[in-house]
C-alpha cells in the first residue's frame, strides 16, 4: 500500500510527490486517482502558492518566514488543507494512506 505524505515546505507540496513519471516529465505520487484528479492537483497547487507567499526575500539567496503573513492567512490555509484532505479521502479506494505531517501553528 502506498502512503502518501503531506506537508507543506516551500514551492513543494503539500503532497509530497517522490515518483518521477518519464511519461508526464515530472514528478507524482505514483497514485493514478490523485496524481489525474485535476480538482486535487489545482487544490496542491493553490496551498502551494499561498505556503509559499508567506517567505520573503531580500535580494539575496536569504529568505524568511512572515509569521505575520502567515498568521493573517492561517484560516483560510487550513480550509484549504482540510479541503484538500477531504478531496483526498473521496478518492481514495483503499491503495493508499494518508500521512499528514502538516502543522500550521505559527
């Protein structure tokens, strides 16, 4: 049974995708009914960006977390990961679990 995780880091996630399909040139989960649900992955992406929007940059290879940022952007973050988890689950046909790593307390 394959596990997927989920959390949130920069640019990356919140579905860890670890399998590179040279079909698609990319990297999935390996999971057909997640990785061609387009609902899903528009959902992955749109935590995606708005995780991401909370580091800043400063002109140089340095970057910071807004815990400001965050913090102001943390309901509507954990809609979207409960969302996202809810699409995840309505799918899921038993060939994999669940790990959710994700924790938005800042």
């Amino acid at each position: 049974m394959k596990t997927i995780k989920l959390e949130l880091d920069f640019m990356i996630g919140p579905i860890v995708k670890d399998v590179f399909s040279i079909s698609k040139g990319t990297l999935v989960t390996g999971v057909p009914q997640v990785d061609e649900n387009e609902a899903i992955n528009k959902l992955n992406d749109r935590i995606s960006s708005l995780y991401s929007s909370f580091y800043d940059f400063d002109g140089t290879s340095a970057c910071s977390f807004n815990y400001q940022r965050a913090a102001e952007n943390k309901n509507s973050l954990n809609e979207l990961i409960s969302d996202l988890i809810h699409k995840l689950n309505a799918v899921n046909d038993g060939s994999y679990v669940l790990d959710n790593k994700i924790n938005v307390d800042f």
